[in-house]
C-alpha cells in the first residue's frame, strides 16, 4: 500500500528498540530520509531491510527526534484517530480510579496513552494541560474538543482548560514558553485560577495558574492514604510538604500532632490555608525551613521529636549526569532521618525521579540504614496511582519509589 507521510530509516539499534516497544527514535538514530516533511510532521519509520516499524512526530530540534503514535499501517491519524485515543484514556480511568476520583485524576500521561509529550490533569471541572512535543502541539485542539465532548458524554462537566506551557523543555522542541486559559468555545477564561479539590476525603485549594508542575501533584494520592493507620496517634513530621498533602492525611487520620515543613514560604502559606479548610490546624505546627539544615540541627541537638518521618523531596535529578549526586542528596536525608527515629519508629520515603532507579533507591536505603546503625522492618512498597499507568516496556514511566519501614 502506498503511504502518505515521509519514509524514515533507522539504525539497528533504533529498530531494537521500537521493536522491543519503546516509542522514541533519538538523535543519531535516522540514517536516511525520504521526501520533504516539516518538523511536527508524521512520519513513517522504517528498518534498514524496509520493515515498517511505526508513524510518529518527528522533530529536528529535539534529542527525541521521532515519537511513536501508533505500529499500525492502517491508522490515518484524522479526528476519529484522536477521539479514540482520548476515549480509550478516559475509559480506564473510569475504571482504575472509580467515579470519585475520576474527579481528580490524570486523564492522560503522554507515552503511556501513546499521545507523547501531553499530560492532562483534571481538578474537578477543571483540566490543566501541559504540551511538551510539538506534534501534540499541532493537534491539541482536536484533543481538547475531544476531552470536553467526551467527558459531557459521561455527564461530566469541564468549565475551563488552563495550559501550564511555562516549562523550559518547550523551547528544546522549537516551542515558546506561556500559560493562559485554552480559547475553547463553551469554555471560560476568566476563572481565578484557584479550585477547591477533594482527595482522600480532604480538602485542598489548587493553584493551577502558579503552583508546580499542574498545580498539584495526583499521583500520590494513595501513597498518602497509607500512611493513615500508622500516622494515627503519633509525632508526624512531614519533610518537603508543599501542599501539606501527606501532613493532611497524617492529622485527619488522628495523628498526636504533626509538623509540616518546606523552605518554600509560599508552600507553608498554603499548607496553612488547606490545613484551615478541613479544620485541622489546631494540631499542626508550620515550619519554613531547609529539611537538610532541620535535619542536621535536630541530630546535633540529639532531639527525638517525631516517631514518623516523611521524606518527599522533589526530584533531586533529571538527568542521569547528575544522578550520583542526587543518590548523596537521598542517602543524607534518609539516614538522618533514621537517626532521629526512635527504635519502632517510622518512616515514609519516596523517589519522583525516574533517573533515580529501583535499584539505586533501594541501594541508597541499605547505605542509609547501615551508617544510620539501623535494620528497616518493611510495611510498605508502592508505586504511583494508576492514573499515571506504567507500560513495562517503556520504563521512562516508572518513576515513583514509595516505601513505609519500621526502623528496628
């Protein structure tokens, strides 16, 4: 059959790859194009023997030069192709995360709902969208209909779409930087970019316009509830709290009393805003501070305040070059933390990297409870909420390590 878009041949190595799953053709990886295409283009991608392997965005800008959209020659990519797309998106999430927490959820996360570099969280009738390849960026507009269409079909209803494209790795695929409401007909623009959300029973107020990444972070939603049954009626300490989330669930779950902690001043603000709207500020402490430095000054103090510590630290690498420096940066907070614990203590520790391996993070543990003088009784191993889906053969969507030990 002859095919409408450019014809790309790739290396072996490539040919490996996407034949082993994985959607990404990189720099270096294309040996011959044939024909004229722009960059946000699809294009056909082909073995050296002429195998087809797959149509994707192809982007000269980017490390990721082609971006896999489908393996089959029979896709045409038009509007239906999209709505199925966004449909199958919708539908499990339906299904994986239930009515309730369809509400607040991430309806879709690029490679892993093969709509590459597009994520779409939804807080309640609101949906913030981040476009981080170009070729989503040339067809988002269908997405968006489809996402709003779709969900009125289920009885749900969107008022607005706020895109969160204030993101540096937008330039690195020929993009400008901005944000703003989506001019979506039917939608509105002039929201204060504030939304009342519910999760695990708890109330918080999400920043959309200026809060990290989206506004809020969902995929630890039942990370958070898991450490309910242990947070009640202890000391909680919650290191790099942010929004207060982990806190939150600490004191609604009874917890004796619970101290929130961030460097960000704006961070504790809000945590203090979220903790008044759920009526649980009388037993929590706010605290602005470096969780490296409080640490420290805890252990040199020779204080033991807490019988729980949570560790949720930003990614402390993005990169694999920086990874041996982000493993120090864990290991420190880690062991010091397992040494202000008292014996059957207990800790909460997590990685949001996904450069920061399974391998590396539990290796890091054993490093951290060594010097620490400490064993670590496991309650817990979790991974992220399945809203943000893992495909096995696309490990770049493994990214969050969640443990709860007991330190015996």
């Amino acid at each position: 059959m002859e095919r409408a878009f450019t014809a790309v041949t790739v290396t072996e190595k490539a040919e490996r790859a996407l034949r082993g799953g994985h959607p990404w053709v990189f720099d270096g990886e294309i040996t011959r194009i044939d024909g004229t295409c722009e960059n946000g283009d699809i294009v056909d991608v082909f073995s050296r023997k002429g195998r087809y392997l797959g149509s994707g965005f192809l982007n000269g800008h980017s490390r990721i030069r082609v971006r896999l959209l489908s393996r089959n020659a029979n896709d045409r990519f038009d509007e239906a192709f999209w709505r199925r797309r966004v449909r199958y998106a919708l539908d499990y999430r339906r299904t994986v995360m239930g009515l309730t927490d369809f509400r607040c959820c991430r309806l879709i996360f690029g490679e892993a709902d093969t709509m590459p570099g597009l994520t779409v969280d939804r807080f309640e009738n609101v949906l913030s969208v981040q476009v981080l390849s170009l070729g989503m960026e040339q067809v988002k507009d269908l997405i968006f209909r489809a996402l709003v269409e779709t969900l009125a079909g289920y009885g749900e209803r969107i008022d607005a779409i706020y895109e969160r494209n204030d993101v540096a790795l937008r330039e690195k695929e020929g993009m400008t930087q901005y944000k703003g409401f989506y001019p979506l007909p039917g939608l509105r623009t002039d929201l204060d970019g504030t939304v009342i959300i519910t999760e695990n029973g708890i109330r918080y107020a999400v920043d959309y316009r200026n809060g990290q990444k989206t506004g809020f972070f969902l995929d630890q939603k039942y990370n958070r509830m898991a450490i309910r049954k242990i947070a009640a009626g202890r000391r909680v300490l919650d290191c790099f709290t942010h929004t207060g989330a982990f806190a939150l669930n600490a004191a609604a779950a009874g917890a004796e009393r619970v101290c929130a902690v961030d460097v960000s001043a704006d961070a504790v603000e809000q945590v203090k805003k979220n903790a008044a709207l759920n009526g649980l500020e009388d037993r929590m402490d706010f605290l602005r501070a470096d969780v490296f430095d409080l640490l420290t000054d805890m252990a040199n103090a020779g204080r033991c305040d807490y019988d729980f510590i949570i560790l949720d630290p930003p990614a402390f690498t993005k990169s694999r070059e920086t990874v041996k420096n982000a493993v120090r940066g864990y290991k420190e907070i880690n062991c010091k933390a397992m040494k202000l614990l008292p014996r059957g203590g207990y800790l909460a520790t997590c990685s949001c990297s996904h450069f920061m391996t399974e391998e590396l993070f539990v290796n890091m543990l054993h490093d951290a409870a060594r010097d620490a003088e400490v064993s670590l009784r496991q309650v817990e191993a979790r991974q992220q909420a399945a809203d943000h889906p893992i495909l096995w053969n696309v490990p770049e969507t493994n990214y969050l390590k969640f443990y709860i030990f007991q330190v015996v």
